[in-house]
C-alpha cells in the first residue's frame, strides 16, 4: 500500500472524527 493512498485515508479519517466531535459538541450546546 503507497504511503499517499496510507495518508489519504489517515486524513479521512481524521476529518470524519473531528466533523463527528463537532456535531456532538454543537448538539449539546
């Protein structure tokens, strides 16, 4: 697996946790 597709994917990742955390947190506000 290339270490771009790797990263990628990382970066989805990521971004989908944060937009999670995001929602929960603006939900509870």
């Amino acid at each position: 697996m290339p270490k771009e597709i790797h990263s990628q994917n990382d970066l989805k990742c990521k971004d989908n946790s944060l937009m999670f955390i995001y929602v929960l947190t603006t939900n509870n506000s």
